[in-house]
C-alpha cells in the first residue's frame, strides 16, 4: 500500500505517514506486526500473539514533517486544520492516530528542539529515517534534559529500540553490564529500559537508589515460568545441590537461589561452584547449553524465552542455504538445534563484540535474537551487513521514548523490593558479580 517503510530497520513501533493510511489500516492498529510481516521479520515472524496493544504508534504526518522541517506538534496541526475547515464549512479531519497506552506527550518538532538535536540525530541517522526523527527528536532533547535535572541515569538493554539505545541511554549492554554498571553508578536515580527484573536487579545492588521503570508490565516469559514455592519444593528434593538461577527471575527466585547467572557467565560460574551437580533454572535450554560445556550435572527447568524458542534449526538451515558465507550467531535461549547451526553462541554482549571480530571482513551476519540487536549493533559497524530475520520481544517494547519522559518528569515507576526478599536476593546477586570478570 506504498508505505514508506524503511527496510534497512526493524521496527518495535511503526510510523505510517501519509494522509488516509490510518483508515486503511483500521483494527491493524495495536494487532503487532500482522499488516506488515514481512517488512519486520522476513522468514521467521510468528503470529502476534504476545503482542501488547501499545507496541504500534501511528501518526499521520503532514509533508512538511515528512520533509525534515520542524513543524508544531501534531496536536496542534490538528486543531489548526479544524479551524480553516470550519472557516471552509467543511467536516473537521479525524485527529492524529497516536497508539500508545501511556505517556503519550505531544511535543512540538520546533526550531530550537531541531537545533539542539541536529548533533544526535547525526550520530543516528544510518539507523533512524530522517522522517521519525521530527517524531523522537522533542523527546529526545526533553529526556536528556531531565536527566540532567534529576541527577538520573538510564541503562538501556541492548534490545531497547535505537531511539532509546542511541539517543538517551547513559550505559547499554547485556543484563549482566546493566547490573554490574548499576552497582557502580553514581546517580541519585537510575531509569531502566528493559523489563522488571533489570530493574529489580539494578535496586537489589543499589536498595538506596530510585529505580524506575517506563512500563510496569515490561515482564519476561522466563521470569513468569517459576516462583520461589517451586524453588522451595526443588531444595527439598536435593537439599544438598546448590540452585543456580538465571538472572531472568523475581527477586522473590534469587531469593531462595545460591547464586545468580546471566548467559554472559553461566558456565564460568557453574564451573566455579566445584559441585558435582548444580539445579539450573528456570531456562531449560540454556541449561542445555551450559551442559554441553561442561561436565557438571544439570538439573534443568521447563522454562523458555517466548522470543527465542521460535526460532528452528530449520530457519538457519534455509538461510545457510542461500548464502554458505553467512555467519551465524545464536542466543543461548534459542533451542539446541538452532545452537548446533551457530557460528557463535552467547550472550547480547558476546554477541556485539564477535560482530566486531568479523567486522573487518566482508561477512554478512545473520542474529538470532530480538529484532533490535541487528539496529543496535549496525550503530557500532554500520559497515557489516545484517540479515534480519527476527523475533519481537513485546515487553521490551513496551519502553518508549514518551513513557521515559512521563517516568522522569513524575518519578514513575518506582521498583522497590520488600526488605525480607532483597537481603537474600541480593546476596545471590553478590556473588554473581564477585564471581564475573570485570568488564570495561
Ligand atoms: P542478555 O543477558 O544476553 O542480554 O540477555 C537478556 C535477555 O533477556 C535475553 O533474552
Ligand atoms: Fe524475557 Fe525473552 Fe524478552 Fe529476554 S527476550 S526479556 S528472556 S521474554
């Protein structure tokens, strides 16, 4: 329908432009991806089930914002072209279509915003199209501004969509980056872009901080797959083998666990433990992964990421196919036959830097992972060439660069931990981080 998508991006949250393309779109608003799958995830899309109803935001620009000049905000637009119609007799337009459950803030695209974002806009322009920038850039200038003011610092995953990962954020990276620089910031409150056991995890190592979050419902299908009673039931049956637990858990889970691991040290740790068997939880096929490498027994959970268990040892059969030369990186969430088709197999972070390894050459690299790393990661080496099959993950984008703002400008939401949980959780946490590497 001549939507001017950009291919070279996945898109968490799509802008429609044109005038009368909200109409002809109708009840695809807010269904994910359904209208448009092949545009965001070519081969491996599947059906927006999980979607949340927020991810989509549609807007129809007038051409001038299509153009790159700045305009007042859409609001405004609106109600100046209800007054000339009524001028003219004729029946107002429908308002602007904006597609989100929260935060939704109106900001003009003026002069002085233009100005003062033209910088960070020419950091991001191979990743962001010139024509959401008018969309982002009022947000943009607005959050960094409050940062500022709140003495706050915003940690972005490395699957937060690149309008937050490149223009906002103060740190990105994996979950284990994320923990390790929140224990080390020195910021009075720390936003993170994630989902709610980043930021649980961010107050357990820094209980005097406010945490905040964009979204409350940002969850995690892993985390949601146990609770501490499971964990409790598992203890007595092998009271004597330590719980080693993902940190992709409630705090209520670390709680009742050892220690903590992310896909960044998994196996280090679980090597480091010098127990004969160790109980793994609760994402069964990283402990799948874990036990191919080393020779520590594992007793696995039946959880899965929502994300990554739908990729098949198919999929990268059909790509490795089309291009022998492809380099293969995989998530250890992924199911084993995807891992065994892997080049490399690692955490977000892991990832980044093997893309950097290969970067020199004239490989083309396939990510088996959230949409959003392949964005992210062309920001570092706009050189290398992704193919961009992926999967969505819907809690991570549940952040938006207006529900930042909201979180900065009303200090919401706040993640706190009941005293009795945190001691123990984040003792767990401690020791994963006493026991990993110290990162730059
Ligand atoms: P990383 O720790 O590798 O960033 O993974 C977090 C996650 O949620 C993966 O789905
Ligand atoms: Fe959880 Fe999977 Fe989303 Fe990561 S990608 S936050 S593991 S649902």
């Amino acid at each position: 329908m001549g939507v001017p998508f950009s291919p070279a991006r996945n898109y968490g949250r799509i802008v429609v432009t044109g005038v009368g393309v909200a109409d002809t779109i109708g009840d695809g608003v807010g269904t994910g991806c359904a209208f448009a799958p092949s545009v965001i995830v070519p081969a491996m899309h599947a059906p927006a089930r999980t979607m949340p109803a927020n991810h989509l935001l549609i807007e129809l620009l007038p051409p001038s914002v299509l153009n790159g000049s700045p305009t007042p905000g859409p609001a405004a637009q609106t109600a100046a072209s209800a007054a000339g119609n009524k001028e003219r007799g004729e029946a107002a337009p429908r308002p602007a279509i904006i597609q989100d459950t929260m935060g939704v803030i109106d900001l003009p695209y003026t002069r002085s915003v233009a100005e003062e974002t033209d910088p960070v806009f020419r950091r991001v322009e191979h990743v962001i199209p010139r024509v959401e920038w008018p969309l982002h850039a009022p947000y943009v200038a607005a959050i960094n501004r409050l940062k500022r003011e709140r003495n706050a610092v915003i940690l972005a995953h490395n699957y937060q969509v690149p309008e937050i990962f490149h223009t906002v954020a103060d740190i990105v990276g994996d979950s284990l980056a994320l923990a390790m620089q929140a224990a080390k910031t020195d910021a009075d409150v720390i936003v993170l872009c994630g989902v709610h056991f980043m930021a649980e995890t961010a107050k357990l190592v820094n209980p005097a901080k406010t945490v905040l979050v964009p979204d409350l419902k940002a969850g995690c299908s892993l985390a949601e797959s146990i609770t501490a009673a499971d964990v409790r039931l598992l203890r007595e049956r092998y009271p004597k083998t330590p719980i080693v637990t993902y940190v992709n858990t409630s705090a209520e889970v670390k709680a009742e666990s050892d220690v903590c691991v992310t896909s960044g040290n998994a196996v280090q740790i679980v090597e480091a433990l010098g127990a004969p068997r160790v109980i793994f939880l609760p994402d069964e096929y990283l402990a799948n992964y874990v036990a191919s490498k080393t020779r520590v027994e594992i007793i696995a959970w039946k959880g899965h990421c929502e994300v990554h268990e739908r990729f098949t040892g198919n999929d990268v059969r059909r790509f490795r196919e089309d291009d022998p030369s492809l380099v293969v990186l995989a998530h250890p969430e992924c199911p084993p036959d995807v891992l065994a088709e892997a080049d490399y197999v690692g955490s977000t972070q892991g990832m980044t830097e093997y893309v950097g390894k290969v970067a020199s050459g004239e490989a083309r690299v396939l990510l088996l992972t959230e949409c959003s790393m392949a964005d992210n990661v062309s920001g570092r080496y706009p050189g290398v060439e992704f193919v961009r099959p992926c999967n969505l993950c819907p809690h991570m984008k549940r952040n938006t660069l207006p529900k930042v703002l909201h979180s900065l400008e009303a200090m919401e939401y706040e993640v706190t931990v009941a005293p009795e949980i945190a001691q123990r959780a984040r003792r767990a946490v401690d020791r994963m981080l006493a026991f990993s590497q110290p990162r730059d």
